[in-house]
C-alpha cells in the first residue's frame, strides 16, 4: 500500500482500523510500523474523527421546518411552465452533427464507388460498337 492510498482511507473511514475494509487493514497496519508519514496521517484523522464526535446536531423546532417547507412548496408552485417554446430555444428535431456525419459519408461512399467504377456512369466520349451503325456498301447494298 502506497501513502497516498493510505492516506485516502484515512480521509474515508477515518482513524479507527476496525472500519476500514478488511482486505486493506494488513497492508494498512504494515504501512503503519514502516512509516512515520502514515502514523502522521493516522494521527490527523483520529484528531478529525475526535472533532466529528464532539460537534452537536443543532435543535431545529418543528415549526420552523415546517415553515421552511412551506415556503418550497409555495415557490414551487409559482413556477409556471410556458404553453410553447421559442424556436430557438426549442431543441431542433434534427441534430446537426449526425446529419452532417451522414451526409458527409454518404458523399464519401459516393465518391469511391464512382472511382473504383463500382457504378456505371454515362461518359461524354462516343462508343465505339456498331450496333446502330448501317452500312453501306459501294454498290449501294444496305446491309
């Protein structure tokens, strides 16, 4: 166990042993007899836990907290809610990010499936099959 982890342990569950998880009290109390830090550390938090155990839960009448109850509720139901939205403050039914990254990957699938020549596109440059080509022959044959 590191002083830092022991120190972190100290702060959680203070400086009675007994409360800490069983299967860090051995390396706790071996961290304890090699180093005079952790002792320090031990020190502090029993200090820490003497302070919590001296402080006093303050006496709260019933009244007042009723009172204090009270006055939520009756902020609570000044709060009205608005019949409808401003558009700009209204979540946009399409968010933007996704739709850009579909689009931009669909432009991007389009793109090399024009350059791989995985779809067929018309070319401007004439076809060179003579499957509409008639033939005329030098006597005047159409064949």
């Amino acid at each position: 166990m590191t002083l830092k982890e022991f120190t972190r342990y100290a702060s959680l569950h203070g400086a009675n042993l007994d409360r800490w998880p069983v299967k860090i009290t051995l390396a706790a109390r071996d961290l304890l007899d090699r180093s005079q830090e952790a002792r320090d550390v031990l020190a502090d938090a029993a200090l820490t836990d003497e302070l919590l155990d001296q402080a006093a839960v303050p006496n709260v009448s019933a009244d007042r907290e009723q009172r204090v109850f009270d006055r939520i509720a009756a902020r609570i139901a000044e709060q009205t809610v608005p019949e409808s939205v401003p558009w700009f403050v209204a979540k946009s039914p399409i968010r933007i990010a996704p739709t850009a990254g579909f689009l931009a990957m669909m432009g991007f699938l389009g793109f090399l499936s024009y350059t791989q020549g995985l779809l067929p596109m018309p070319s401007s440059t004439p076809s060179h099959d003579m499957s509409g080509v008639m033939i005329v022959s030098y006597l005047g044959e159409i064949r």
